[in-house]
C-alpha cells in the first residue's frame, strides 16, 4: 500500500479557547470566568460546577496524529467529545474543515459526523447479532446506502484491518483486539477525514496493544487520515503520536513533539511525567549536537571530515553504536552533504539525561535550519 500524499500544513480540526463548565450554574461560572478569571476550584466553590475542559486551544492538521494524554479527570474525554459536538462547548468554537460546529444545524452536523468524522471508543459497541461484515457496514446504512455497495466498502476496509476471513463470523467469536480491529473498520468505511480515538487499546494485553498501536499507526498513514488519539499512557503517546498534548485538570499544559516535551518541559509537572521515559529512541541528534564553531573552538587540532557521519535524526540508541565502532570521540551531523554539528561523549550523555545541549536553541528543527 502506498502512503498517500498529503498537506501537511492544513489544519482539520481547529479549537479555540474551548471551555466545558458542567452544572446547572454553568452559564454564570462562565461569565464569572470571563469578569473575574475565576479558577477551577473558585468555580466549584461559588457555583457548584466543574470544570471539565478550560479555555483549551489546539490544532490538528492533515496527516498527523494528535495524541491528547493525561491522568484520569484531566478532562482529555471530555475534550474529544467536543470536537464532534457529542458534547457542547460552554464557551469557545470548534471548528471542522472551517466549519464551526456549534452553528451548524441538528442536519448539517450530522452530515460532518458521518462525512468527515469517524469515533472508536474503549468499548466497540459491536451489535452481537450482527456479523463482522454487517456491523462494519452499519454506518453506511444508517446513511442510506445500498446494500451491495456498503458491503462492498465495507469488504475492502475489513480487508485493510486483516478481517477479511472473519467477515461472516460474530463479534463472541472475536477477541478483544479483533473487535477493536472491526471498531476501526466501521470508522474507516465512511472515508473521514478525522478519526476519533478514546483510549481505544487500554483494556488489550500488552502484547496485542503494541500491536495495534503499530498497526494503527500504519494504517493511519497509508490512507492519508489525521487522527486524534486520547491515552494515559506516555509510551503508547510516543509509539503512535506525531504530537503530544499534555493535559492536567482540563487544562493543555504543553503541546509538542515527544521529543521536544521531553527535552524541554513547560513545568515541574510535564517533567515528571516524563521522568521515566527512556530516550535512547527518542531524543535525536540534531537536539543534542555541539554545532560546528563551538566544537572547532574547544577541540582546535580535532579534523572534522575525518569522524565518522550520521544525520540529524539518528537517535541515542544509534549514535552510541557508531561512537562504539569509531576511533574518534566524536561524529560528524551532515545534512545534505553539509556537517551541521558535532556529537561527543557529552552530548550523548546529555541525551540519555534528556537535556537539550546549550548551544542549541529551544526549537531543535529552528536551530538545525539555521545550520544549514
């Protein structure tokens, strides 16, 4: 399967200072926020609502996946159920392909729920008295699509899961991961754009989770979908996710790559929940190099074409391997035949650490550009 070409700078879903105030005062804490900038707890105090999602901004563009993670009641479910209006902003917009959701009526947003956004929840929800083909197509009937074509979408994302043989069986005769197997099937059939996804892996052992999680990531990416993907768990928001939003009580504390959150939290908080994180596979290269003038000024009689080479993504992991078989101290970074860096002893050092070298700044692909 070929991966489809994409525009990686058009931005799907768009959330603009989003708020979800849950309680029968909400519309008053509202505009106590908006007069007072009253806190979570304030909230709670005067008007007896909670704060569930708070004045949260993000983007999600085509071709990405967006993992939202957090501790439970961070508010990260609430938040995806905002993007389809399964649940309605107290305050804020959010927008699909440019379309605000909460001005559109009960049809037109159904029409976004079915054309451009697809859901898989932790529980699939299969119909037990309906076959694997039959629930992948329920979406499509619930449409109005005739019978022989809905199957026949539904055959070629059955097929596209590794389901093909199971099409006429039942949802008891599945395991757990198949099911969920046939939950993304049934999101896929209708061609969205987005595809919605709520810690849909946790209750898998971890054997058959990595293996979906690989998957879906794949599979993701050969068709061309953006994704937003809500976990708990750090390690499954850096094996699948493109960028990493980090929630704590309905707030967005940082967003960024795995990388740049680890090596560079935005408060005590992100950095303790990336504490135990390994970064041999994480962190690159181009985060932890010693750029070339400060290298030639500290190791004057070090002649630079002669280290061994390696490129500005290689990870940890790699760069100590070739440091293991070099006879220099140091590697060469090129980047289009250019060397744009130096990694030594320390640097690699200051990756297993986490910490970004000194010299480079904040935005390691701002920095690797200017080299270059």
């Amino acid at each position: 399967m070929t991966t489809a070409k994409i525009d990686t700078h058009e931005v799907l879903v768009d959330c603009q200072s989003v708020w979800k105030i849950f309680g029968k005062s909400a519309p008053a804490a509202i505009d106590a926020v908006a007069q007072r900038g009253l806190t979570k707890t304030q909230i709670l105090q005067e008007y007896s609502c909670v704060v569930g999602v708070s004045d949260v901004s993000l983007q999600v563009r085509r071709g990405e996946i967006f993992c939202i993670m957090g501790l439970s009641g961070s508010g990260k479910s609430t938040l995806i159920r905002l993007l389809n209006k399964l649940i309605t902003p107290s305050a804020g917009k959010v927008l699909v392909k440019g379309k605000d959701l909460s001005a559109l009526s009960p049809k037109a947003l159904r029409e976004v729920r079915a054309r451009h956004i697809g859901m898989v929840f932790q529980s699939v929800a299969l119909l037990p008295n309906r076959t694997v083909l039959e629930n992948t197509a329920f979406g499509l009937e619930v449409q109005g699509v005739g019978k022989a074509e809905r199957y026949k979408v539904a055959e070629r994302a059955l097929a596209k899961v590794g389901l093909s043989e199971w099409a006429s069986r039942y949802p008891t005769e599945l395991s757990g991961g198949m099911q969920q197997r046939v939950g993304l099937a049934r999101a896929i059939t209708a061609d969205p754009e987005v595809i919605l996804m709520d810690e849909p892996f946790s209750a898998l052992d971890p054997l058959i989770r990595r293996q979906l999680q690989d998957e879906f990531r794949q599979l993701t990416k050969d068709l061309g979908k953006s994704a937003v993907f809500i976990t708990h768990d750090l390690d499954e928001a850096i094996r699948i996710g493109d960028r990493i939003a980090i929630m704590k009580d309905g707030v967005i504390i940082q967003v960024g790559t795995a990388e740049e959150i680890v090596l560079n939290p935005a408060d005590d908080y992100v950095a303790e929940f990336v504490a135990g994180i390994s970064r041999l596979h994480l962190v690159k290269a181009h985060s932890v190099m010693t750029p070339v003038e400060p290298f030639k000024a500290a190791n004057p009689g070090c002649d630079i074409a002669k280290l061994a080479k390696t490129t500005p993504d290689a990870d940890i992991d790699e760069l100590i391997g070739l440091t293991m078989k070099s006879e220099r101290d140091a590697l060469a970074v090129v980047d289009n035949g250019v060397v744009v860096g130096v990694i030594t002893p320390r640097d690699l050092l200051r990756g297993v650490q986490g910490t970004a070298n000194e010299f480079i700044a904040p935005s390691a692909v701002d920095a690797l550009e200017a080299a270059t």
